[in-house]
C-alpha cells in the first residue's frame, strides 16, 4: 500500500491511499455475495444468479460502493499506520478514481493528535510536603472517637447549651401560611450543628423541657425552596426533652472499647498516631505526584487541542460519573431529577478540566515513547490482576473487556508517572518553585 499523509492545518491534514486490486476483488466477491440474496433475476432462483450475468445486466461498477464499504476500514487501518498518525475522529472520505483493474485511490480529511513538545520532565521541583505528627492531632483523633463513643443522657430541668440536643416540635408559617417541610414532631436536633436555618438553634438556648418558643427567622436568599428566599417566618416550638453528650472516661477501658488491637490508652495512642503518620505519607506522596506531573504538562508545549478530543474526554468523564451513581443505586434519571440539573449541565461542568486532562494524557504518552517504556508481559498480567481484585472479577472478565494494547498503554502512562514523581526534587516551601 501507498500512504501519503499532507498536513493542510494545525491538527488537519489528507490522507491519500490505495486500495490494491487484491482486496479490490476481495471486496466485490464479498459485496456480491450480499447483493445477489436480494436480487430476482428472469430464469433464476432468488439469490442464485451467477456474476457473469450480473455484470452483464447490472455492470460490475454496481458493487463498487458495496465493496468500498468492505474493504474500506482495513484499508484505513493499514494507511494510517503507514503515514504514522493518530486520528482523533471519524474521517471525512472522498473517492478519487475507481477505474476497473486499477488500485482505488481513496482521500481522507484526518483529525489528528496535536504534536507535543517535551519540556522539563525530569527533575521538576515541588513543594515537600510535611508527614509530622503532633500531639494535638493525635488528641484531637481520640477526641473524635469519645465523641462518637458519647451517650446522651437527659438533662433534668436544666437549659439548653451548645452541643446538646434537644427533641422538638415544630410548625413553620410564613404570613401565617405553613409551608412545606415545615413541620415535624419529636425531631432531634443538636444546637450548634448548624443543620438548621440560621438563627434557629441560636433561639432554643437556655430554653428546658415543655418550653414553648417562637422562633423568628428569615430565610437565606439562596435557600434551595425560591418561594421562601429571603422570608421570615415563624416556627412554634416545643421542647420536649434536653441532652447533653457523657463522654467515656479517657481509659484503658475506653481504649479497648474502640479499638480491639490495643490493650491499653497508650497503645491506642501509638497506633493513632501511626495511623495519622501513614495517611499523611500518602497524602504527601499523592500531592507529589500530581504537582510534579502537572509541572511536566505545563512544561510542555502542545499544540491546539481538536475540539474532537475535548468532547470525548468530557463524554467519558460523564459516563464514569454516572457509573458510580449508578453503583450507589442512583439511575441517571433519578441523579437529575434530584440534582434538579440536566446532562448538557454536568457536561458543561465537566468540561472546565478537560483541556488539563487531555494535554496530561498527551504529554505522558509523549514521555512514554520518549522513554522507550515497553511494559513487559509480567507487568499487564499484575495489571490485570489487580483490577479483577479491584472490581471482583475474574481475571478471564478482565481480559475479555480490555484488550491487551489497553491494558499495556495504562500500565505504561502509570510508570511515567512514576518516573515523573520519582525524578521529582522536594524543596521546602518557601524555596519551592513550580
């Protein structure tokens, strides 16, 4: 085959091929094959007319459209391997001669990858990241875990403060009119927690069982009904109960009680601050990794962006969002139903990343072939693995959705990565540059 590629634009150019007499034939026996089950010919059964009568009746030339639908795709494949491109989208395909015993010479207006101009990759610097533990985040973890270890005991004629919960009633109105939601009995609601409108909880402080208050307050202006945006309204309330939280004692006990590897407080707060050191270990490593590759991606020069690239990026990051939605048992319709919201909204959302994610993606298969990164057999297999343990499949599941080209490109983009972040100097912040 003879492929000749000609740029005409930043990310445009054609692609004129040819389609060899072999697969020509090979093409028109096939397109043939197909046509004569349709035709009713004179003499005939259906489907049974031979070729010679057909290109007698009909012309040869009949099944050339049939038989570029054929051969086509493969020839495609083949030219643009040839011309060594990488098309983002579908090709506008003209035919520019289909003589008889000749090679077909087809042209394609092709999309392709914006070229990519590696800057700095190696040795990008980055702030370094703090992994210390204190004493106070230590505490202030155990503290959390009294909290959710605490009991509510009933506070005898003793008021409201901050942090307690009191049980209401409640009957909002509006000019005298209730409104939905606006009414509940016997609701716990912890003062403090500003899970109410603001300025609600604030009223009920002080106040003790079966006190009866009036609680004035105005809507927010951007509170999600429209029709209570920015009005008053008045809630009758009745305090039933008060409580207040009883932490358990900060013991060997209350160690044991959260945690059924350790034997006592001090070793609670070793492995909590283990905890503590080993998250922020991870923290800081991730926080490396993603500022020493976007220093690679502004590092780079890449050319426009094909507006092609963009709208797929952004149509799989919607599919991957609707994906763990539905995970969690939200259908896409129920998603926008709730979020009031539609799908060209979350495209439109989605989108503000995708030039960012698009270039990254670029740019580290720049590094790839830059880096010679062949993963080898034993790699895609781990990979593969581990994503039949991620998502509970059999590894055989795994093989049969991803292909191995796949597989072996994600494996290589994540080892650049690596090579990115392992490349990387760490400096202290205020000597840090991006």
């Amino acid at each position: 085959m003879t492929a000749k590629w000609e740029k005409t634009g930043t990310n445009e150019g054609t692609l004129t091929f040819e389609v060899g007499t072999d697969e020509i034939k090979t093409g028109l026996d096939k397109a043939f094959a197909q046509t004569k089950k349709q035709l009713n010919v004179p003499g005939f059964r259906k489907g049974k007319v031979p070729r010679q009568i057909f290109n007698q009746m009909y012309g040869e030339e009949a099944l050339y459209q049939d038989a570029l639908n054929v051969v086509l795709p493969d020839a495609y494949e083949k030219a643009i391997a040839e011309a060594g491109i990488k098309p983002v989208d579908q090709p506008k395909v003209d035919v520019d001669s289909m003589e008889k015993n000749k090679p077909w010479v087809i042209k394609a207006i092709v999309t392709v990858e914006p070229e990519v101009k590696l800057g700095e990759y190696k040795g990008v610097k980055v702030e370094k990241q703090s992994t210390r533990v204190t004493q106070k985040e230590v505490d202030a973890d155990i503290e959390k875990k009294r909290e959710q270890q605490a009991e509510l005991v009933l506070k005898e004629d003793k008021a409201a403060e901050k942090g307690d919960t009191v049980t209401i009633d409640f009957d909002g109105s509006v000019d005298g009119v209730p409104f939905d939601g606006g009414k509940a009995d016997n609701y716990d609601l912890e003062l403090g927690s500003n899970s109410f409108i603001p300025g609600f909880e604030d009223q009920l402080l002080g106040h003790k069982s079966d006190d009866k208050v009036d609680v004035e307050v105005t809507f927010p202006e951007d509170y999600q009904a429209e029709e209570l945006q920015g009005k008053k309204a008045i809630f009758k309330v009745v305090v039933h109960e008060v409580k207040t939280k009883e932490l358990p004692e900060l013991d060997d006990e209350f160690a044991k009680d959260v945690d059924e590897e350790v034997d006592s407080l001090d070793q609670l707060k070793e492995k909590t601050k283990a905890d503590i050191k080993a998250r922020k270990t991870q923290s800081a490593s991730d926080a490396k990794e993603n500022e020493a590759v976007q220093a690679a991606v502004d590092n780079a020069e890449v050319e426009e962006i094909p507006q092609a690239m963009l709208d797929e990026d952004v149509d799989r990051q919607v599919s991957q969002y609707m994906a763990n939605m539905q995970q969690q048992g939200i259908s896409p319709d129920m998603y926008f139903q709730l979020t009031g919201s539609s799908e060209d909204q979350l495209k439109q959302q989605l989108s503000e990343g995708a030039a960012n994610r698009v270039k990254t993606n670029l740019v580290l298969e720049a590094i790839v072939e830059a880096e010679k990164i062949e993963p080898s057999k034993d790699d895609i297999d781990a990979e593969i693995k581990n994503l039949a343990g991620q998502y509970g499949m059999e590894e055989d599941a795994v093989r049969s959705a991803l292909s191995e080209d796949m597989v072996k490109h994600d494996v290589a983009i994540k080892d650049a990565v690596e090579l990115i972040k392992n490349e990387a100097v760490e400096e202290p912040k205020s000597k840090s540059t991006k």
